[in-house]
C-alpha cells in the first residue's frame, strides 16, 4: 500500500475522478437549463376542468398542465380550507395557465384535486398567440373575412386569415422602421445641421431656405408614407374572429392581434416537432413582447454579439502590444516587475468596479468631451455622454486585458530565443523579426487568450448594467441609416434579459420558462463564440507549424 502511494497512482485516479465529476456536473446542469428551457416550446395539451370549490359554485375552466406538486392537508387546512373528512396526508394541486388576461385576474391559478369534478381534453379546443395579453384559449365560433360570416371550423381559412394579417403587419414595420425611420433621422440630422450653424454663426438666409426646402419635402414623403402605413394596419384588422371563452361568452379579437392559432389537442408527433422548431424560430428571429416575457430574443442575440464582436477588435491590439512591449522590450527591472504585479491584480478585480470606472471614465469624462467638442449641437441631449455599445466593449475590453496579455506573453516566453537570433542573423531588423516571426508563432496563444477573453465578457452582466446594456433597445446599432454603425447607441444584452425576465418580470410563473431558455441560448452563443476562436486558433497552430520546427 505504501508503495501504491508513493508511485503516485493514487493522485492520478483523485485528479481523474475529480475532472470527471465536474464534467458530469456541468454536462447535468446544461441538459437541465436545456431541457427546462425547450420544452417550453413544445406544444402542451389543452384541458378543460369543470370544477367546485369549497362553496358549492361550479365552473369552468380552460388551459395548460403547468405544473403539480403534492400539499400536505394541515398546511391547506391552516390556509383556511376546510376539508372535512379528508384522512389523506397530503393532496395533489395542479397549476393551470389559463391564459385570457384580460377576462381573469390571474392567467395562472392553482386547482386542488378534491375540488375537480371532471377533466376533458375537447379536440375543438384552440390556442390564439396574441401580441399584447398572452395567449387565448378556447373553441373558435366563426371567423369574418372581408365583411364575410365563415364558419369556424374552416380552420384553413382561419389560418389564411391569420397569415394574411401577419404579413401585413409585418409590412407596416418595416416600412415604419425603414422608410419612416429614415425620414425621421434625415430631419434629425437636419435640426442638428441648423443648430451647428446656428452657434457657429454661418446660418444664412440661403442656407435655411435650402434647410427649409429639404425639410417640406421630407415631411411630404412623410405624409405619403403615414398613408400607406394607416392603409396597412386598417387592411390587418379587416378581418376578426370569434372564441367562445371558458366563461362561456364570445370574445371577438382583430387578427391584427392574432400572431397564430393552434389546436394541439388533434396535432400528431410529426406536426408537434414542426411546431416545436417554428416556435423555437420565432424566439430567436423575433422581438420580445409584454415586458420582455414573450416574443423573442433577436435584438439581445445581436447585441451581445455585436458587442463581445467589438470588445475582441479592442482587446485583441491592446492585449498583443501591452504583452510585446513587456517581453520583448522592456527591461527587467523594478518597474517592470511592478506591471506585472498590477496586470496580474487587475484580473481580480470585481466586474462591477470596472463598470463603475466605465461609467466614470468613458461615459461623463471621455464621452462628455466628444460631446462638447464634436456634439455641441446636441446638447443637452448627449450623443457619446450616455451609454452606450461602445462604452459597454471598452469596459469590457479593460475588464478581460489581463487575460490576453498574460495569455500572449506566455506563448512569447515559449518561443526559443535561438529563433529570434537566427532571424537577427539572417540582417532581418527586430521589428521584422517580431511581425513575421515570433508573433505568428505566438498567435495560437493570443487566439488562447483571446478565447478566454470573449467566455468571460459574453456572460458579465453587472458592468453592463452601468454603461449601455437596457431593458428595450428601441433600434439595433445597426441599420441603413448613414454611418449605418451607431456605436454610441444601447443595446440589449442575453444576460440582462435573463436578469430582468427573471428577477423583474410582474408574472413570474409566465417569466421562468423563458429565464431556462434565455439562459440556455446564452451558453449556446457563448460555446458557437468560443468554437469560431477554437477554430481559427487551430489554423494558425497548423498553418505556422513549420515555424516550430
């Protein structure tokens, strides 16, 4: 035994089994995230229960499984229930999304099994995915089309219905967001224009008679525009249709609200995983909707993107020549030591300290003085003085510096100096033998470092939180619009969307679905990230192998 423990056999199983514990760890936690979070997807039975509670009244009531769990009887009986003659321990209570928000009070509510009477699964039963009040469950009575009574189980002219609606409404965002917006931002520029020249003395009479005849004929094209789109959202909600509720009234809803209808209750595994996949396409291809607890997630996906994208431009030259100054320049002397030391500090340091700094530094200091030398028309309205994506990469940049440039200076130290005296040799100059040599060399450790760089600012949220990152983005950073890229605008963020769906949503019950799904989408953008890095870090390692040798 004493001989096992001295060969070391011991550590190598300890270490073997502690790695393989925590891959099991993480790999279950990613398929709980991920199954929690996809199955909110799938289409889930319609039930309708016909239940009695403790005073006798009967009703009915229409909507989804959520959830179950088991109460013990003295905990129901201390919350006021009676129970009479009831001997069992515990009893089963089911959680039931009954949708109709604006007809109930709660579109979520518990039923205690003793008060069920019956439990049915109708066929004719349908889901109506509505733009603002969530979902609406019922049977479709009949369906108006063009001024025309259709009877409502034409379910294919229904959907035709729906899908024209769609369209159309499509339509008129994108000519709002399009057309109009540009309008919009072009008489901005122009209001900005003639206050430039306003402080700066050069507003002449020609020079506003020439503002003044670009802006009639702007407001023109506008007024043209306004038109068209009056004429496409009347056009969306020509056509409506009637549902008979569980109440037992017929609510009659503009298909301009309808998004989809559904009848789960007949759909076969085939179409429920086309359904599956469509919806999981709508949540990422779409805009959120009713404070950020349904919709999609689109503008969150490009906004974290977008800005891990350029935090890796910033760092990347940052982090490279910090690392090259260090080792290949600098002397080794107290100072140098001194750097080290801090570089090494810096990546302790709390994210939230950096973004105080951000918001101190970039945003009312650097910010600020652009504002005032390059922005003056604007003000008091700040441009680059408020957060903003640029703001948000830099700060991250700063945060995760650290890592590339210990990263970088590892894979400098790794490079044999008989290399660089051999290319010294050679009449190639320092620099020469920097840029063509010892930094390709060195590439796969910058990618290293740069790899860890974008995992840790893909998923920092509480700097962000300070410097640009907000609730609704009301336009992405990037659109037709001249200079087409808007640095100093906000952005969304996955993480912050976890944050406030999770921890800010009013319906919770409604918010924890997409808290699982948001969540499994960031660590699904955070691994395609980290896979693009792996990936080009392995071209380089094959592509200057040769060096090595």
């Amino acid at each position: 035994m004493g001989k096992w423990f001295k060969s070391g056999t011991p550590w190598i199983w300890m270490t073997a089994g502690t790695v393989s514990m925590s891959l099991v760890a993480v790999l279950g936690l990613l398929l709980l995230i991920g199954w929690r979070g996809l199955v909110y997807f799938w289409p889930h039975p319609i039930y309708e229960w016909k239940v009695q509670d403790q005073s006798g009244a009967q009703q009915s009531i229409i909507g989804e499984l959520y959830d179950e769990e088991m109460v013990p009887v003295e905990r129901l009986r201390a919350a006021g229930l009676p129970l009479a003659g009831e001997d069992r321990e515990s009893l089963t209570r089911y959680l039931v999304k009954t949708g109709n928000r604006e007809f109930v009070d709660l579109d979520f509510r518990w039923i205690l099994e003793t008060d069920i009477l019956s439990r049915t699964q109708p066929a004719d039963l349908a889901m109506l995915e509505r733009t603002t009040n969530g979902n609406f469950y019922g049977t479709v009575v009949s369906l108006k089309v063009d001024g025309q009574e259709v009877d409502g189980s034409d379910r294919e002219a229904l959907e035709q219905a729906i899908a024209r609606a769609v369209g159309l409404n499509a339509k008129a965002d994108s000519l709002q967001k399009g057309k109009i917006g540009a309008i919009n931002y072009q008489l901005e520029k122009m209001r900005l224009k003639e206050r430039k020249a306003e402080l700066e003395g050069n507003l002449t009479p020609e020079f506003k008679s020439e503002l003044e005849a670009e802006r009639t004929q702007l407001q023109a094209d506008y007024l043209v525009l306004e038109k068209e789109l009056f004429a496409l959202r009347a056009d969306a909600g020509r056509d409506s249709v009637s549902v008979r509720d569980m109440r037992g009234e017929v609510v009659t809803t503009p298909l301009s609200k309808v998004l989809d209808v559904t009848w789960p209750n007949e759909m076969g595994l085939f179409t429920k995983v086309g359904y599956w996949f469509h919806q999981i396409g709508k949540f990422v291809s779409g805009d959120p909707r009713e404070a950020n607890t349904e919709g999609g997630v689109f503008p969150a996906i490009f906004g974290t993107v977008f800005m891990v994208i350029l935090m890796a431009i910033i760092v990347t030259p940052l982090g490279v020549v910090a690392a090259v100054y260090l080792h290949e320049y600098a002397g080794k002397n107290v100072m140098t030591k001194f750097i080290r030391i801090a570089v090494i500090n810096l990546a302790g340091v709390p994210s939230i300290v950096y973004g105080v700094f951000g918001l101190g530094f970039f945003v009312y200091t650097l910010g600020g003085s652009i504002d005032r030398l390059f922005y003056p028309e604007a003000l008091p309205s700040p441009t680059f003085g408020s957060p903003g994506v640029i703001w948000s990469a830099l700060t991250l940049a700063i945060l995760t510096l650290p890592v590339v440039i210990v990263s970088t200076e590892e894979g400098l130290a790794r490079i044999p100096s008989a290399i660089r005296h051999g290319s010294l040799a050679l009449g190639a100059t320092q620099a020469e033998t920097l840029w063509r040599i010892v930094l390709p060399m060195a590439s796969p450790a910058i990618m290293t470092g740069l790899i860890l760089a974008i995992a840790r600012a893909a998923g920092e949220v509480a700097p962000l939180m300070l410097v640009g990152v907000v609730k609704l983005a009301p336009t992405l950073p990037v659109d037709g619009n001249f200079p087409y890229l808007h640095v100093e605008r906000k952005f969304m963020h996955l993480g912050f969307h976890i944050y406030d769906v999770g921890f800010q949503s009013p319906n919770v019950e409604a918010a924890r679905p997409l808290v699982y799904a948001t969540s499994f989408l960031l660590v699904t953008v955070i691994v395609g990230l980290n896979l693009t890095a792996i990936g080009i870090r392995n071209h380089l390692r094959e592509k200057f192998k040769a060096l090595d040798h």
